[in-house]
C-alpha cells in the first residue's frame, strides 16, 4: 500500500522522499514494458521474414564514413570548451553566474521551448551543455586545415545532421516533456508513439500528417478540369475557364517530376492555378506519370520531346494559339531551359511566348547542400538500391529532401510522433510533401551526373538532345525568374545565375521564404514579401542592394509581366473548354497518373 505523501520520511535536506507506487501502478507498468517488448519483437519477427540477409559491410561503403575530422585537433579545443562550459555547471549547482549569449540562444530554440527545459536545473544544464558542444563541433569544422571547399561542406554537413540527430529533446530519458507526458498517460503514450514508429518502420517512411485526411480530387487538387491527353510519361490536364474572356496565349504548366503537380493545387485557398485560371489564362498542367519498370530507359530525350515539347505542341494545336507561355518548377525548370535551347537550335523558338522558372537551377556550380548527393559513391549506391527494377523508389528520394532540414522534418516527428505519442495533425503540405514519386533509374542518374556534378548544361554543346547540341546561352525567350530568398533546395544565388546566360528580355523576382512557400503564396494569404530591381546589375547582393521591396504575394507582378507580354483576349469557348475542342476529355482532373504508387 502506498505511503502518503504527508507521512514520507524526510530525505537529504528535509526533503520528502517520493511516495512508492502502488500495486497496481507496478503491474501497469509492468504491462507497459512488456507490451513495448512485445510489439518490438513482432516487428523484427516480420521484417526478418521479408528482408533480405544484410551485407556485413554495407556500412563502409557510405559516403561519410572517411569525412570525420582529425581527433587530435578536435581535442585541442577543450580547454575552451570547458572555460565556456564553466558557467553552466555554475548555475546547475546553484551558484550565481553572469548570463551569457548561449543561455539567451538556448531560450530561443523551438525544441527547448517548454518550461521544464529551464525551470528544473537538470534540464536547463542539459540542453545548455548540449548546445555549447555543438557549437564547437560546428565551430570545428571550419578550424581544421587541409580540406577543400567541397570537403568542408560535406563535414559541415554530417556534424550538422550528427548535432541535431543528438539533441537531448530527442531521447525519452533527457527531454522532460516526454517524461512528463507519459506519466499524465501512465506510458500510453510510450506505447502510441512506438507504434507510429514500428507503422514507419514498415512502410519505409517517416509519417507527418495524419495519412487518412486528404484525397486527391476530394480535398486537394481540386480545381475543376479534365485530362485531354495520355502518354506513357504524362497526363494533360486542361483547367476550365471561369472568366466570359481568356488570354489567346495559354499557360502550360511543367511541374518537378520528382513530385506530384498537386503543390499548385493544394486547396482553393492555395492555388495558383485556379488563381491563374482566375486572371484569365487557359491553363494545362502536365501530370507526370510516377516511374515504373516500362520507363528504365527514360531519358532526357523523353522528358524534353515527349513532354515538354509534346505537350507544347500539343496546346497549340488544340487552342490554334501560336505560342504558350511556359513554367517550369525547380528541376523541370532546368529542362525547360534545356528545351527552349533546343528550339531555339531548331529555329522554332517562337512556339515559346514566355518561360517562367520557379526556383529553378540552371548553372549548378553553387547549388547548394544537393551537391553533396552526388559524388561517385552516391551515384553507385543510387544504381544498387535500383537494382533490377528501372526506378529508384520515391521514399529515398523523400528521405534525402528530409535529410536538408532535419530538425524541422525528421527529428521534431521523432519527438512528437514516437516520443510523445501525438495525433498525426491534418496538414496538407505535409501530406504533399509524403506523397512521394518514383524515378527513372537511367534519367535520375544522367540528372546528378550531368547537371549537378558535372554542370555541362552551361557549357555549349556538352548536352545533346535528340542528336542536336544544344546552348542555353542563345535562348532569347522573354523570361521570369523567381528565387526564394530562404530556399534550402535551390538557393537564390544559385537561381540567380540564369541571368548570366539566357540573351532576352529578363525579370528576376526575389521573393520571401523557401522553396515552396516562396512560391506557394497568394495574395490572399497578405504573408512575406518580394523584391524587384529594374536595373540591370551583375550580382545577387547588388540586386538585393538596389531592390525595391513589395508586400505580400509576388503573382500579380507575375500576372502582369504575363499580360504585357501578350494582351490579346479570345472568348472563353470551344477548345478553351476542357473536352470540347479536338481532344475529348478522358477522365477528371486530377486524373490518373497522380493516383498512380
């Protein structure tokens, strides 16, 4: 029987000693352990039955087991580790310190947000240690000598990825909200959270949101339009008009294959493209199909003539338009500059009114921390885990993009998901963001190789496409070039040096946030802002120098620019409406292919 707290016997200092549980809390806990001990071995019990023997060795054939730095000179700095270190344990132990800068960096850290991190000295000495060591890990990589630039970044990278995987609020016994939450829940919690973890485990890939919350076509995607074309890499989707009028020339729109189109379409409220259709525009989306064994020999051949320039074709024929304007998003993007070279070679450059690039690379030599995924080791582990198949399965694609914000998209799930136990919240970027595509084995590879390692798509020639070599430097297509200023995946300065090659008429838009918020932001929302300089200038600071700053959404500058360009308007019939023109629909919008796993 337990002992009340008012007849504890006093401990060291007076203090109570805390009361002994009950009989029945033991057997619950009991039952808590065994059960954890029991969904554990259910789990390795069927991955060993599904799984193939692992190879002893795999491990020293990863990229960063060489990259460590240099013991001995990692040492020489521990005498200033622990000077810095000194007033932590000061405070621990009740003394009076001064506060310093890595307390007031500690206060403002997300993942020592609560209030137990600082009010039980413990764990304020944890997480203040924790932080002081990464520092000098960090601090550390920039000290050792002898390391090329590459080689730096790719140490920075791993002690950064190493420093966050070890942050205290990652481990159940020293983050105190974990303790505190599965005391109120008596371990349920425990129990919850290791089962989201061993769901995880099975199916290859970290949960954010909860899976059951959206559907295609029910509650994201759902812009009305219908497919009016099918090939074996693509759907076209045509979005009907909402206007009496439309702009003669129509928008294509080329998202990333490596990604699902449903990004511009997340819900009324987020999308660009019925926002575009709103302004007048009669606009496709190309729905690419998500890789399987019958595309192992795709190729950029395919993705630029049997995609980008079918589907231009395509539009034209169908709308009697002479041109479209086009948009390519992050790497379909660097496509559509390889096909405007490609037309431009042909002599048929006029098929292209204008090209929009979103957060899209061209000159790959500073493209960021994606660079380092692509050494021979990686390229030769990406070409073992496709094996047989022709397609590198998405979830290692998802996995990589995960692995560039860590602390935000993998370890502050572990925390919530495994450790706490949470309910999954209904969010639909994140659920995007889950909905992952496969890629063909042959392309991804030619990608990383002759893209981001080997850059050739700004030297003239070094890319050849359909048996013509091509040159973006002679592309005169009136251009709009838009970066985000926080963008992780294709840093600005990166996106910026298309404005060094492409000879027409350009206009650079730095807006606020990242990748996709950067671009994914309507005007409703009244969120971040955008800069515009009308000079010509040579670089990104002198851009950024001159700017001129604009509230809110960048999409009406954009629309605008678009509007300019091509100010003629037709009526919005016939072939301007999805099925009625010489292709007939085929199914819905959001069709097929974006179903397609």
């Amino acid at each position: 029987m337990a002992t009340k707290d008012s007849d504890a016997p006093a401990g060291a200092g007076g203090a109570a000693a805390p009361a002994l549980p009950t009989l029945e809390e033991m057997q619950h806990w009991t039952w808590v352990m065994g059960r954890a001990q029991q969904m554990m071995l259910e789990h390795v019990a069927k991955a060993m039955g599904e799984a193939p023997a692992p190879d002893p060795d795999a491990w020293r054939q990863l990229p960063w087991m060489n990259l460590f730095a240099d013991p001995a000179k990692v040492a020489r700095q521990q005498v200033d580790l622990w000077t810095e270190g000194l007033s932590v344990w000061q405070r621990a132990l009740g003394m009076e310190a001064p506060r310093t800068a890595l307390e007031e960096k500690a206060d403002r850290d997300r993942r020592f947000a609560a209030k137990a991190w600082k009010d039980n000295p413990l764990f304020d000495m944890i997480r203040q240690s924790y932080l002081l060591v990464s520092e000098r890990l960090l601090g550390g990589v920039d000290a050792i000598e002898g390391l090329d630039e590459r080689q730096r970044e790719k140490l920075r990278f791993m002690t950064r990825s190493f420093v966050d995987a070890m942050s205290p609020s990652n481990f159940a016994l020293t983050n105190p909200q974990v303790l505190e939450r599965a005391m109120e829940t008596k371990g349920e919690s425990l129990l919850k959270g290791l089962e989201h973890m061993l769901d995880d485990l099975s199916k290859g890939q970290l949960t954010h949101t909860d899976p059951r919350a959206f559907e295609v076509g029910r509650n994201i995607a759902v812009t009305p339009g219908k497919v009016v074309k099918r090939t074996p890499l693509y759907e076209l989707i045509q979005y009907g008009p909402t206007t009496d009028e439309v702009y003669e020339t129509p928008l294509v729109i080329f998202p990333p294959w490596i990604n699902r189109f449903y990004i511009l379409d997340l819900n009324p409220k987020k999308s660009f493209i019925q926002w575009a259709v709103s302004q007048g525009l009669t606009v496709f989306m190309v729905s690419w199909k998500s890789a399987d064994q019958t595309m192992a020999n795709t190729t950029l051949d395919d993705y630029v003539l049997r995609g980008q320039v079918d589907a231009i074709d395509t539009i034209r024929a169908l709308t009697g338009a002479p041109a479209v304007h086009a948009i390519g998003y992050c790497v379909a993007g660097t496509t559509l500059a390889a096909t405007l070279a490609l037309l431009e070679a042909r002599g048929e450059a006029d098929k292209v009114a204008s090209a929009t690039f979103f957060t899209a690379q061209v000159d790959f030599s500073e493209a960021g921390d994606l660079n380092l995924f692509v050494a021979d080791e990686t390229l030769q582990l990406i070409d073992q885990v496709a094996g047989q198949k022709g397609y590198l399965d998405g979830r290692y694609m998802a996995a990589t993009f995960n692995l560039l914000r860590g602390r935000d998209l993998i370890w502050n799930y572990v925390t919530s998901n495994y450790l706490m136990g949470e309910d999954y919240p209904p969010f639909d970027l994140l659920h995007w963001n889950g909905d992952t595509t496969n890629l063909p084995a042959v392309w991804h590879q030619n990608y990383l190789r002759d893209f981001y390692r080997d850059n050739k798509l700004v030297r003239s020639g070094e890319i050849v496409v359909d048996g013509t070599p091509i040159d973006i430097h002679r592309v005169t297509t009136p251009t709009y070039v838009q970066a985000g200023r926080e963008d992780h995946i294709a840093p600005a300065h990166s996106v910026w040096k298309i404005t060094h090659y492409f000879q027409g008429p350009l206009r650079f838009v730095l807006a606020g946030s990242g990748h996709i918020a950067g671009v994914v932001n309507p005007p409703e929302a009244r969120k971040y802002q955008y800069w515009t300089n009308e000079e010509k200038v040579p670089t990104l600071e002198a851009f950024i120098a001159g700017a001129t700053e604009h509230k809110g959404s960048w999409w009406p500058d954009w629309a605008a620019w678009i509007g300019a360009l091509s100010p003629k308007k037709v009526a919005a019939k016939g072939p301007r409406i999805p099925g009625q023109g010489k292709l007939k629909a085929l199914c819905d919008a959001p069709g097929e292919y974006v179903r397609a796993r």
